[in-house]
C-alpha cells in the first residue's frame, strides 16, 4: 500500500454516518430552548413598559385600592403561582433533561 | 415537505421562523461539518459534536448574516473553524485528547496501527490554518475554492497549506520528502 493510499484509507475511516438522529435532536433541542428563552428576552421590554404606566397611574390606583384589594388580590396570588410554576417547570425541564437525555453516538 | 427543496429555500423559510427548515439544513450539513471538527481537532466524536453543535446553534443565530444562502455549508464550517480555534485556546490538548482520538479511530484493512498513530501525530503537528485545509481538502474532498471560503484564506493560500500539508502526512506515512 502506497502511502498515498493508507493517507486516503485512514481518512476515509473516520467519515461520519450521512445521518446521525442523536446529533440533529440534539441541536433541534437547544434550538427550541433557545428560541424559547429568546421570547422570554422579548417581553421584557413590555413589562418595563407596564411597569412605568402602573407607576404613572399609582396616584389613582391608590384612591381606587380600597375597592379594589378584595378583587385583585386573589388573582394577584393566582398569577404569582402561575408565573412561579412555570419558572419552577422551565428550569426543571431543562435539568431533567440535561440529566436523563443518553445520545448515541456512533463508533 | 422540505426534503427536495435547495438550501437557499431552506434559509428563506427558516428566516421566515421555520424550525423544520433549519433542521433539514442540519441534516442535510451535520456529517461535513463533525467530519471537518473530528479531523481539526484531533479527538474523538464527543468533543467534535460539542463544537459542532453549538456551531448549527450559532448559525441559527446569526442566520440573517448569511450572504450567499446557497453557500450553507462552507459557511457553517467556517463558523465551526472559529469555534474550534476558541476551543483549541480555551482548553486542554494533553493526553485525555490523545486517548480520545486512540479510542474512537479504527485502523483501516491493511494500514499498519502504526501508521495510524503516525497520521495522528503529524496532523496534530500541523500548525492550525494548514491542519483545517487538510482536513477540508483531503479528508472531505472540497474544492480549494470552497474551503477558501469556509476558512476566510485567500485562494492560493489554501492550496499552498494542502500541498504542504499533504507533503508532511504522506512523510509521516512513509513517503519521500519531495512527496
């Protein structure tokens, strides 16, 4: 074997399957996460927005409080949780998955 | 439903917010780009596909800066080239790499083990700009245009790195000096 073939042979041993399903989920994953986290980014600017406006109105939300307070506490608590669990389930998902996700790789 | 399509349309429709067009381009690129990775990096899959990974994440990020849509795949190894050279700076490169690349080669019928070890070593000793021309122009049969665009080197650049790449492998394998 001419050393130009051993150079082709050996190079040609170390070519990759076309398809590799482990490799393209795995990117297809962290594409997902990052668009996912990329829309989280996006709505920050409308709840510095919002917070401003509340700010803004706070002198008459305060004079409307005292009617107010037994309608938006309840749902104030209920948003609170909502927006916690789904905090809690994001990071998680992405731990659970970090832990238990076994990629195949070819040899 | 994407399969057919080139991969200019698959950059337009993954531009458009299509996830299912980006991930065609990946499989359709992922074997070049990891081939490329595995061979300029000189270690075994887990790193390459670590690099080549983020690189097809990278390339969705920054898809928009992408000229010539029909040039995807020298493109995604250009991008992967850079993530490697950060790699190569921010890391080890000691035994744990060396091990790596023992473990995940196999020797070819009829090529002595030794001239596998040879192979490795003399691409390790490649200085960096030559090893990836190697690794594009012989290990992945692209044209010297297309790794020059890949690689951001001029023309005559990458032809010189491949022919004296190839000069110092086929030594290492045996060869004459002039070879």
């Amino acid at each position: 074997m001419t050393p130009e073939q051993k150079l082709a042979a050996l190079f040609a041993a170390e070519a990759p399957p076309r398809r590799y399903y482990g490799f393209e989920v795995v990117v297809a994953e962290r594409i997902a996460r990052r668009r996912a986290w990329l829309t989280v980014a996006a709505l920050l600017p409308w709840l510095v927005v919002s917070g401003i406006v509340l700010w803004a109105l706070h002198g008459l939300l305060l004079r409307l409080a005292g009617e107010l307070v037994p309608v938006i506490q309840p749902l104030a608590l209920v948003f609170a949780a909502t927006a916690a669990a789904a905090g809690v389930g994001l990071w998680l998902t992405g731990a659970l998955q970090r832990r238990v996700t076994v990629v195949a790789r070819p040899k | 439903m994407t399969g057919d399509l080139t991969d200019a349309e698959l950059v337009r429709r993954a531009l458009a917010g299509s996830d299912a067009a980006f991930s065609r381009l990946v499989e359709r690129h992922q074997a070049a780009v990891r081939a490329f990775l595995r061979r300029f990096l000189g270690s075994g899959w887990a790193e390459a596909d670590d690099v080549a990974q983020d690189a097809f994440v990278a390339g969705w990020t920054s898809l928009r800066s992408l000229r010539d849509p029909d040039g995807v795949r020298p493109w995604l190894c250009g991008i992967a080239w850079r993530k490697a050279q950060d790699r190569i700076r921010g890391s080890r490169r000691g035994a744990a790499r060396d091990a790596g690349w023992l473990e995940a080669i196999e020797t070819p019928a009829g090529v002595p083990a030794e001239d596998r070890l040879a192979l490795r070593s003399a691409m390790a000793e490649l200085p960096t700009d030559v090893r990836a021309c190697v690794a594009l122009c012989l290990g992945d049969g692209w044209s010297h245009g297309e790794a020059s665009q890949a690689l951001g080197l001029p023309l005559g650049t990458v032809k010189s790195h491949v022919a004296r790449g190839r000069a110092r492998l086929l030594k290492a394998l045996g060869g004459s000096d002039d070879a």
